[in-house]
C-alpha cells in the first residue's frame, strides 16, 4: 500500500490502464566494445517491421551480410557496439524488430554508412542486386523510423 494514497489516486486518473502495454525484448544479436571511461555516446535506433513469416530469412541474411560489418566496425573501434532485438512476447505487431547502434559521436554514423557500401561495392553485381531484392522484399516500410538519442550517463561493467 502507498503512502501516498491521494497521489497515487490522482496519477491513476491520469492514465488509460487499458493502454498498458509492457515491452519485453529478445536480443536476436549483438557485439559490444567496452565503453571509454566517462564516455557519452550517440546511440542510433531503427525500427523496422519484418513481413509475416519472414523474420528467419531475415537472420539468414543479417547474419551473413550485416552482421560480419557490423562485427569489424566494432573490433576496429568504430563504434562500441550493436544490438538486434524483437519482441519476446507480442504486444505490437509481430516482427517488429530494433537495431541498435552505440557510437562515439554523430560522425561515426557516415563511417557506418561506408563501411556498410564499401561491403556491398565489393559483392558481385548480381549478388549486390539479389541482395538488395532479397531485403526491399522482407519490410513493410511503413513501419520504419529512425531515433538518435545521446547518453548523458552510461555504464557498462
């Protein structure tokens, strides 16, 4: 029981409890860096949505395509770390999916970018035109968003 029972009744009325959602993750994948001391870093949120029944042909091919970029990007220092994570249990549409990317400022986020078209520059043509079929065909792109958020305090152990 609270010992605020008035306040807890004004902030009850204040919200639509049948709104209530709670968000519980799976990390599908990830690689992390150990942060610098005192660090701040830009941290890069996408939200995407895979189609129905695809999110396996999704992992196939993040694993062998994004995966391996975003795994060098991290060894090198670019960036501290990634994260690729989906709802464990489904309160928002099925395949919702978050990546995550820690980075140590704005900047790096054009490193990203290169280093993810130098990856695909390397692929044979076909492949490269394969590859961009493969995922246009895996999103609804309507649920796309895109989210920077800067830390003010992060620890890590």
């Amino acid at each position: 029981m609270s010992q605020h029972p008035a306040l807890m009744q004004e902030a009850a009325a204040l919200s639509d409890m049948s709104a209530h959602r709670d968000l519980v993750i799976e990390t599908l994948d990830a690689n992390y860096s150990k942060l610098p001391a005192g660090g701040k870093p830009i941290m890069a949120f996408e939200t995407d949505r895979v189609k129905p029944g695809r999110m396996d042909d999704f992992m196939a091919l993040f694993r062998k395509y994004n995966k391996p970029v975003f795994d060098k990007l991290v060894a090198d220092g670019v960036i501290y770390g990634y994260e690729l994570d989906t709802e464990a249990f489904h309160t928002m549409d099925p395949g919702t999916i978050w990546g995550l990317v820690i980075m140590p400022d704005l900047a790096t986020e054009d490193k990203v970018e290169a280093a993810f078209g130098a990856a695909r520059m390397n692929l044979p043509e076909a492949e490269r035109n394969t590859l961009e079929k493969q995922f246009s065909d895996l999103f609804d792109f309507a649920s796309h968003r895109d989210r920077m958020a800067r830390a003010v305090v992060f620890k890590t152990k």
